[in-house]
C-alpha cells in the first residue's frame, strides 16, 4: 500500500512517501527558506567565462548563477541530431551585460550558486510545456506502443505551433480533454511570463513554482498512491480545490488527520528518517552497508557482518549482495544521494553473479524518479554509478557540520586531551609562580586521571612542583580541559571547598 503523509507544521512542511511501510522519499521545505528549483527569473549576465564555456548571471540571490553553454544555446540544436553544441563559443551566444530569462535546475549547495538554463520547461499534471522548441516528447515509463502512438497523436493535434510537449507517465490512459485543460493551465503561465518579462529591470523573479505540499499533489500523487495524509485542515481543504481542477477522482483519497498527534511518530516515520541519517545501514539477513560521502562522491562498502550462512560460502555473499543491492537503491533514493556513487560489493568469484548483482541495482533504481546511470563494475571490482543532483540530500538539510570535530565525525582520544593538557600545566609551571591548579575536564577524562592514571598525575606534580586538583564537568567537551583556578596552595584549597559546598 503506496501512502503521501504530510506534515505541515509552523516552520517547516514536511513530506513522506511509503510503500508497502517503507520510506522511501522524504522531502522538507523551511517556510522562511523556499526551494527555487523551477523559478524563472529576468537576469543580467555578470561574468561570461570562455575559458570555462559557462557564464555567471546575477538573478537577485546572494551568488551570481552558473549558466553552461549547453544550457545557453538554441534548444533545437540540442535535439539536432545533425548539429553539434560542442563547437559553439559560449562569447558567442551571451555577452556581459546581457538581459537574459533563465530557470534553475539546481539549488544552491555548498559555495556554489544555483544552475540555471535559457530552456524553459513548465511541468502540469499530464504534460510539460517547452515554448521555446518545437518538439513532443514521451517518458519512458509509458511502455505500451499502442498507448505511446495514442498519446501522441491527441498531442500532435493539441499542441501549439512552435512549442514543445513533453508527455508525463500520470497521462498513460487519460483522456483528450484531460490533456487539453492541462495544457491551457501551461499556457496561461506561459503568457503570464510573457507579460512580465517586458517589465521592470533585472534581477528580477518572473515565475515562482508551486511549494512542497502542491508539488506533491501535482507530482506525486497518482492512481498508485492509496492515501494521501495531512494533519492542516487549511491546506487539507486547499488540496481539495486543486485536486478539483486536476484530477476530481482522487479527492476521496486525501484524509485529514488530528493535529493533537504527531503524524510522523503515529506512522513510525521520525524512527525512519533517523536511520536516513546513520552511516551504517543493516540488512535483514545480519550484513550492513555504510555510507560515507567525501567532497568529489559517496561510496558504499558492503560487509556481510553477522550473517555467516550455511554451507556455501558463494551463496552467502550472493545473497549479502542481492539484499544490499535493494537497500543500496533504497537508501540513495531516500537520502537524495546524488553525483558520482562507489559501490564496494563483497568480491564475487563467479562473473555470472556480477552480472546479476548489475541487473537487480538497475532494476530497484529504475523506481527513482532521479536520473541514474550504472557505468559497470571496475577492474577493482567496484560498481560505478552517477545520479543527477538536484537538491541537497537529507542530511545537509537535517544536520550541519560538527563546531567541535569540524565535520570529521571524530572527536579527541582521552591520551591526546591529557598530553594536551600535560603540555599546558608544563607551561603553567615554567611561566607563573602558581603552587597549585584546579582543573575541569570532560567525565571519561576525569574517570581515568584519577583512576588509572592516579600515579601519572602524581609524578606529573612532583616534577612540576605543581598541585594538581582534577574536577569532572558535564559540560566540558571531550576535546577541551579547562583550567579554572591557579595560585597559591591554601587560596586554590580555599575555592576547592567552596566548589564542593556547592
């Protein structure tokens, strides 16, 4: 059973997609920082990069954008078999200083501006309207060759002269009708934009795409899915009145749910998105996968862990594999894992079992609504594969980086905080007249000074001519000590009682 549960809260909408119980997809949108994704803005070229084929423009955001000169040139040279983009200058279809109207294709991320092209696309319900190129398009997930050449046929006849339609999988079965209301909607924004691109002076926003919850609907939310779920009665009633407009026949599947109750929690969805973000991910049979992302890809090592098997040593790891293939697919898809992807699968002696291995990722990543590349295994034996980036992934929306270990994951050995404050008490001796030191450190730190190496700290005070008093602080982190008092013996003992009556 396929379900949409949304939970719309004051700060952030929040989106979930099941099947059979299992997250699959999970989306979250801030609402003080909205997605800009499919926005179309009236920019000024900055910066043209012959060097680089790319150009910078100014849209209005805090970085200039990044336009390739792929995504500058006429859109029918590009679907020209017979012409060839990689001739043309980038100084020769933009020049600095130039009004231009682009639309992003990619977020912001890192220290990197957003991706835009000249290619407009408008996405409805059951088309995608392209004004700028004369083309029809098909997905591919429509398979039937008799549906395929119905659809476009009705599109043929439907389309505007000079424009292109792209046909999305939700028309499969639809009728002529549907798709005209769906293109009117397209045109209507179309000759909105047209308007406003001959007003005002850029950077300028033209079009801003629908937010989380009515992407959801528009995109998501077909014959396939069972329920869709949602605890604001505003946006309940909202979803209602689009629904009406897009598709009637599923109105009866959206059903309201008590605010009073965490829907995420009722729905064991907050216990899921927490295994979203762990690195080691486990597996039913007793193996796991981890995954680690570095700053040029992710790579995925396969382990078979606690699962032994019986007998056969081959098909243990066959079936180690088999089952990591699916969370592998899985998990790229739910984290939102995209770029360059290494996938170290336990070695496989037989080639045959390779080739099965290939075959059953390409087949759970064909569900992913990201476009995703398989290039093959390498002569290490490593599976290589690409998945276009889009936005940033879970865990750079859920998390930041680490104040104290600066994003490594790591934090300081006990030895190392102690020799590191052995060199600090060092120079306490050498450089003041101090008798005596209190000293707050992190709890395990304070368990083994004066624990285990009770006979350390008192050798360390005998040759430094220095009383050392350790103290334990729940509050220090494990990397840091601090050194709270220094001075004369009886003056430090004095604010060690008082620290004690406290």
């Amino acid at each position: 059973m396929n379900k949409i549960v949304i939970d719309s809260g004051f700060s952030q909408s929040r989106v979930a997609l099941l099947e059979n119980g299992e997250l699959v997809e999970y989306y979250i949108e801030s609402k003080n920082f909205k997605r800009i994704v499919g926005n179309i803005y009236k920019g000024r070229v900055k910066n043209v990069l012959p060097g680089m084929q790319a150009a910078f423009v100014d849209i209005g955001l805090e970085k200039n954008a990044f336009l390739y000169v792929k995504d500058a040139i006429p859109q029918e040279i590009l679907y020209d078999k017979k012409k060839t983009f990689k001739d043309i200058l980038i100084k020769d279809v933009i020049k600095n200083g130039q009004e231009i109207i682009v639309q992003v294709t990619k977020e912001p991320m890192d220290n990197k501006g957003a991706r835009v092209t000249t290619h407009l696309s408008f996405p409805g319900r059951y088309l995608v309207l392209m004004p700028n190129i004369d083309y029809i398009g098909i997905s591919r997930r429509i398979e039937d060759k008799d549906e395929r050449a119905r659809l476009r046929k009705i599109v043929e006849e439907i389309r505007p002269k000079g424009m292109g339609l792209i046909i999305r999988t939700e028309s499969e079965n639809k009728e002529e009708k549907d798709l005209i209301e769906d293109l009117k909607y397209l045109l209507k924004l179309w000759h909105k934009i047209e308007k406003e691109k001959k007003l005002g002076f850029p950077p300028k926003i033209l079009y801003k795409d629908l937010d989380l919850i009515y992407r959801t609907i528009r995109d998501f939310f077909t014959e396939d899915i069972e329920e869709l779920i949602i605890n604001d009665k505003e946006n309940y009633n909202a979803i209602l009145e689009f629904l009406d407009l897009i598709s009637p026949k599923l109105q009866d599947r959206v059903k309201y749910f008590d605010p009073g109750i965490n829907i995420f929690s009722y729905y064991g969805i907050e216990k899921k998105i927490k295994e979203a973000l762990s690195r080691k991910v486990w597996l039913k049979s007793g193996g796991y996968i981890v995954i680690d992302k570095t700053e040029a890809l992710t790579s995925i090592d396969v382990n078979s862990g606690k699962y032994v098997g019986v007998n056969d040593l081959s098909q243990t790891i066959i079936k180690v594999n088999k089952e990591a293939a699916k969370e592998i697919a899985k998990q790229i898809r739910l984290r939102d894992i995209g770029g360059i992807i290494i996938i170290d699968f336990i070695d496989m002696e037989n080639k045959k079992y390779e080739q099965e291995i290939l075959k059953l990722l390409e087949s759970e990543l064909s569900k992913d609504r990201v476009r995703t590349n398989v290039l093959g295994m390498t002569g290490l034996g490593l599976v290589e594969m690409t998945r276009k980036k889009v936005r940033k992934r879970i865990s750079s929306i859920l998390e930041k980086k680490c104040p104290y270990c600066n994003g490594l994951g790591m934090v300081l050995t006990p030895e190392t905080v102690i020799n590191n404050l052995e060199n600090e008490l060092k120079r306490i001796s050498l450089h003041t007249n101090s008798e005596a030191v209190i000293v707050n450190v992190n709890k395990e730190v304070g368990r083994i000074l004066n624990g285990d190496m009770k006979e350390y700290v008192e050798r360390l005070e005998n040759a430094l001519n220095l009383k050392i008093f350790i103290c334990k602080d729940d509050n220090i982190h494990s990397n840091d000590y601090d050194v709270k008092y220094m001075g004369r013996l009886n003056k430090v003992k004095d604010i060690l009682k008082e620290i004690d009556s406290k």
